[in-house]
C-alpha cells in the first residue's frame, strides 16, 4: 500500500471542485435582541397565576351561562 506525500495529497484535494469552490460561510453576527431574555421566577409565577385564574373565571361563566340556557 502506496501512502501519498502530504503535499501530493493537498495539491490532488485542492483539484476537486468542491474543495476549490467553497469558501468560508460569511456569517452575520446575531442581531440584538428586542427586549432583555432573562425574566425573573418572581414575575413568570405571577403571570401563570393571572393566567390560571382568567382561564377559571372563564369557565365559570361558561358553567353558570349554560346553566341558564
């Protein structure tokens, strides 16, 4: 078995045409982010908990409406 000098080898890879066309990805910075990420625990329990609550008082609307019907 034949072993191909590294400059060889480097020259032959550099005659494939995908090697010699790709050229490294111009990637955009991440754009800035519109509001702060980080939320406290504090507020996102608190917005769970109005949540829950109009999601029960809505159905208890509903119960006592078709209550009436």
């Amino acid at each position: 078995m034949r072993v191909a000098s590294s400059s060889r080898l480097s020259a032959r890879i550099a005659e494939l045409p995908c090697a010699s066309s790709l050229a490294y990805a111009q990637v955009d910075p991440a754009p800035e982010p519109l509001a702060d990420p980080a939320v406290s625990t504090r507020k996102l329990i608190i917005a769970a908990l109005v949540t829950g609550l109009a999601i029960l008082v809505a159905f208890a609307i509903q119960v006592s409406m078709l209550a009436r019907w």
